[in-house]
C-alpha cells in the first residue's frame, strides 16, 4: 500500500491496488531468481494517474491532430517538420528534465523501481521506456546496443532497453522507421539473441504493457513459433485487463488485476522471510548511527591530535571502518546487495576471518579497520531483527583492551598495551608528527 494514503483512499494509485492471490508457481521462481520483468510505459512517465498527460498527448496537441494514430505514426508527423527529430528529442528531453526536478513528481515515477530494488534475486529487466530511472533508482546496468552483449555477464543486474535510452538521443526509437529498424536488430542481432534467451529460458512478468507494440508481438509470436508451444508461463500484470486482447496475445499469459508496484512490493512482503530480505528500516538505523560515529570520529581525531595516545590509532581506524561500511550499506541500498540476509552474513564471517588472519599477523592497524567494517555490517544484521537492539561500540579495537570512550581510552596507561601494539603505534606516530596536526586515516582497503 502506498503509505501516504490512508486505508480508505480511492484515488487513481489507491484503487488501482487490488488484492489477488499470489500463484506459488510464481512466488517459487521471483525467490529462485527465475524471472525476468518487461516493464512498459504505465510503470514510469506515460502513466496518466502519474502526470498530467503522456507524450502522445502532448505530440498529438501540439500537432493540433484529432486522428488516434498509432504511437510511431505520431512520430512521423511530427518529426516531418523542419528539424523535427531535433524538436522531438528536445522535447522529451525537457520533459524527463522537468518530472526529475520534482520529488512531486519522481517518487511516484519510480516507485516500481524502488519496488523492485530490495528484490536481489531479479537480476534482469526488458523495458520499452527510454528513461534511465532504472538505473538511477536500482543501479542496474544499461543494455542498449549489441556491442553492450559483450559485458553481460560482468553486469550482477541488467535493464536490457530495447527502445534506446535518454541517455543516448541517436538510440530512441519512435517513429516507424526506428521501429522497423529495432525489430530487425532484436529479430536478427546479438542482443536480440539474449532477449530471445531470457523469454525462453525465464517466467517473464509483464507489467505496465499494453500489448500494443507490434514489432514486440511479432519477436514473441517468432519465438513462440521457434519454441513450438514449450515456453514457460508468463504472467501479466494490470490493474485493468482487457482478456479478450490478452487471449489473442502470442503467448499465453496469466492475468494478475493489480497495480505493478503494488504487485511487486506484495512479492516483497510475501518473500521476506523466505529469502531472507531486510526490512528498509534497518538502513534508517544505519544512517542514524553514521551521524554518531560520525561524530565520535572527529572528537577522536582531535584527542589524538593534542595528546597523540597510541590506543587513539587504533581506535581511529575501527571508526574508519565503521564509518565505511554503513556509507557503502547505505549506498548501495538501491542495488539490493545488502537487502540479502545471506549475502550479509558471508561479508560478517568474511570480516571475521581477517580480524583473526591480521591479528595473528600483529597488524593490529589493519585488524581494527576489519573490526570497525565487520561491525558495520552486524549492526545492519542485528537491527534487521530487532529495532530495539543494541547500538555497537563508537570505541574498540581488536586486541585484549577494553575501552568504552574517548576519555577512557586517553586515560589507559601506554605501558599496559600489549608490546606488538606499541611497536606498531610508533612506527605509525613517525609517519604522524605531532607538529604537523596529522590525523592517522585508514582508506576503504585491506
């Protein structure tokens, strides 16, 4: 639901929200991450409910034509003028401009993609949008071009845009031509291949489709033809389905009567426990206590400049690493990396083993920094379970001293440290001369 309304809301978003039952088969491959998403206009700028007309609307006014031309026809008209293409661009352009300009405007536009973030287990998208909202809000990396094929598999989550991009004016395709010319390349081309692939091999989830685009229907009835009846159940996902234009689509699609974001935010609910997805919460957290640590961190950098304690060097750097891991968490939210339980747990256990491996090695420097990241990420964990759990030490390190604050830690007697730590701090202090008001400062490496 979205959480601006309340329950009894019956605005366009709202209504458009309609409970449905949640077919296993397909709660089965989005948490095995067997699913590939098509994504159409209705999820992003043409969404009518979103803004105050679509382009074909604006096109159409400012034509002053009164024919229903299909969408390409439309195109044509206007790019048929004196510099047409060039005002066409423009246009759209100005458009996208103006919707990211405003948060009115762009957290309704992108509420499907922040739907589909947390999600770490779909890693593929087909779009026929040229915005780049994919990109921006889930970090997935753009597919444009057959010469792009090449870094598919470097690429942990990809939005394949088969109608080009904003972020490319030369690769939109919009009117007739442009159409004929991308059919040709998904039809014939590599990167036309893998779409092919992903269809066949992948349960597809149409969304924010209208089942209007001809050369798209034809890719499908091809494969369908190649594939002769055996692709996998696809589903279709609308709030308003017209079954009689889905029964004469290529293929059989599995109406779902649901708003798209609202689907996907459902699956998000339906698959937490399952997959183990963190709440968003969690993140709040994590931002709360980078501001502290934050804080703690230049306190400590000021000790350590007036007295130069050798504990604040290493104290230092479990800040350092604190401070890095919730900045890379909360960075790389939108990318789902750590949205996944078990993708966070091997980072804490990985950490685990190099706090032991450089501790045993006497780089207490670096054992520390390994601390403070591993640390960073058990907070995440923690608070995934529990809001109410315990916030980490701002103060630690890794060997046998107990230090609970900044003035305790300049109280702790130098000779009490261990001989390794002492031997490491003064090496360190030669690098840091009282004089010269430098601060010891660990960088995000190992």
């Amino acid at each position: 639901m979205n959480k601006s309304h309340t329950d009894e809301c019956v605005c366009a978003i709202c209504s458009n929200e309609k409970d449905f039952d949640f077919p296993e088969h397909l709660l089965d491959k989005i948490a095995n991450g067997e699913v590939v998403v098509f994504a159409g206009a209705g999820i992003s700028t043409e969404n009518r409910s979103l803004c105050k007309s679509t382009l074909y609307e604006e096109v159409q006014s400012e034509l002053r034509s009164a024919a229903n031309l299909p969408f390409p026809k439309l195109m044509d008209a206007y790019c048929a003028q004196p510099d047409g293409r060039i005002k066409l661009l423009e246009k759209i352009k100005r458009r996208f401009d103006y919707f990211l300009s405003f948060d009115d405007f762009i957290r309704p536009m992108t509420r499907f993609h922040r739907a589909i973030s947390p999600l770490y287990m779909i890693n593929d998208v087909v779009t026929t949008n040229w915005d780049d909202f994919f990109e921006r809000t889930c970090d997935f990396d753009p597919f444009v071009y057959d010469s792009d094929l090449a870094f598919w598999d470097a690429s942990k989550r990809r939005v394949m845009k088969i109608h080009g991009s904003i972020t490319n004016f030369g690769s939109l395709v919009a009117t007739t031509s442009d159409y004929e010319e991308s059919f040709k390349r998904l039809n014939d081309g590599p990167l036309g291949a893998q779409l092919k692939s992903l269809i066949a091999r992948k349960t597809v989830i149409y969304t924010g489709y209208s089942l209007s685009d001809e050369n798209y229907l034809r890719l499908l009835s091809n494969i369908a033809r190649l594939m002769q009846g055996n692709l996998r159940q696809s589903y279709f996902i609308s709030p308003k389905i017209d079954h009689q234009k889905l029964a004469s689509a290529p293929i059989s699609l599995a109406p779902i009567e649901t708003d798209g974001s609202f689907f996907f935010e459902s699956a998000r609910d339906q698959l937490a426990g399952r997959c183990g997805i963190i709440r968003d919460e969690p993140f709040y957290h994590c931002a709360t206590l980078l501001d502290e640590v934050a804080e703690a961190h230049s306190k400590t950098a000021d000790a350590f400049i007036r007295k130069q304690h050798p504990l604040l060097i290493f104290i230092l750097s479990y800040q350092d690493g604190l401070i890095h891991a919730l900045q890379r968490i909360l960075r790389m939210q939108r990318t789902g990396e750590y949205h996944s339980t078990s993708s966070v747990h091997a980072r804490i256990h990985s950490y685990e083993h190099r706090v032991e491996e450089l501790s045993k090695s006497k780089d207490h420097w670096n054992a520390a920094y390994a601390l403070g990241y591993q640390t960073g990420m058990l907070f995440l964990l923690l608070k995934s379970v529990d809001d109410d759990g315990p916030t980490p030490p701002l103060f630690s390190v890794p060997f046998n001293v107990t230090v609970r604050s900044l003035s305790g830690a300049l109280k702790y007697p130098k000779e009490k440290l261990p001989q390794s730590v002492r031997a490491q701090a003064s090496r360190i202090l030669k690098r840091h001369p009282k004089d010269a008001q430098l601060v010891p400062d660990h960088t995000p490496y190992l």
